[in-house]
C-alpha cells in the first residue's frame, strides 16, 4: 500500500445538490496509508469555506421572520473548523474537535458545534457534542447531546435540548 503525509489544499468550487461551496481551504497533518482497499489515517488539521445552501428556497414575504432568518442565513454564510482530528482505522471514523467549528452567517446567525468533555464528536462506539444556535431574530437553541449513534440509515441522540423564543408555522 502507498503511505505518506496529507497536506494543504485549496479548492474553488464544490457543489452536492442544493449546497455551494467556494473558497474552501483544507490542512491536514499527520500519517495515511492506502492498504487492502482501506484508507487509515490519524490526522490534524483545519477547514475553512464559504457556502450557500438553496434547499429551503429564498426568504418570501409571507415567511414568519424566524422562518426568514433561517433560510437567509442558508444563502450566505461561513464555515470555520480550526482544529478538527480525524482518525480512519479500516474504514471506521473517529472525529474530534479540539476547538469549536462554527458556521456564520452573513445575516447573523451563529451555529457553534463543540465537542462535549474529551469525547469524539463522531465514532466507531458513537459520540458526543453540544451545539448551539443563536442570533439574527431566530430562537436560541442549546443542545447537549451525551451520546450520539449512527443506527441504519439514521441518527440516534440522547441528551437535553434549551430553546427560548419563538417560532412561526
């Protein structure tokens, strides 16, 4: 199998569906190894991109200002993860988030996503994280996921969620 050191790279452009990335910039350190048709890898690094996402259509007058908020924060917004480790091990990833990432939007809506103690934020025997959501008008949300498991084709998390505000139909 080739083995070696991941670097830097940036990218311009990447498009899945209704979501636009530009300006998207990847640094990576650390060992990865192509062997037996499986990728393993124990690396550092950090990400950053500009972004849009177009699935909830554009803001209508007739949208709750809530309603609004979100879907102009999908338009246009940032996307900063300065310390993030990724561990492949026969196909099964481990993430963590030394740092915070966050998502910020051009309208101000701030999506902040940390890790929850020393706990991966996703892995092989599931994970943990705390998110919370706030500004532009919107309701704030903090969620305290203690456990958090890929099941099939879905998600399973336990934990406590705190919402104040409100939210029209």
């Amino acid at each position: 199998g080739a083995a070696g050191q991941i670097g830097y790279a940036l990218l311009f452009r990447i498009a899945a569906g209704d979501l636009r990335l530009s300006q998207v910039s990847l640094q990576a350190r650390g060992p990865a190894a192509w062997r037996a048709g499986k990728l393993n890898a124990a690396l550092a690094g950090a990400a950053a991109a500009r972004g849009s996402w177009r699935g909830l259509g554009p803001a209508l007058a007739a949208d709750a200002p809530e309603l609004a908020a979100v879907k102009r924060a999908a338009r246009a917004f940032r996307l900063a993860a300065p310390s993030v480790g990724v561990t492949l091990q026969g196909g099964l990833p481990r993430v963590v988030l030394p740092r915070p990432a966050q998502l910020l939007a051009d309208n101000g809506v701030r999506l902040t996503l940390s890790a929850r103690g020393a706990q991966p934020i996703l892995g092989p025997e599931g994970g943990a994280l705390r998110l919370a959501v706030a500004g532009a008008g919107l309701p704030s949300l903090d969620a305290d996921v203690r456990r958090l498991r890929v099941a099939g084709r879905g998600v399973v998390a336990e934990g406590a969620v705190k919402a104040a505000g409100s939210f029209g139909p």
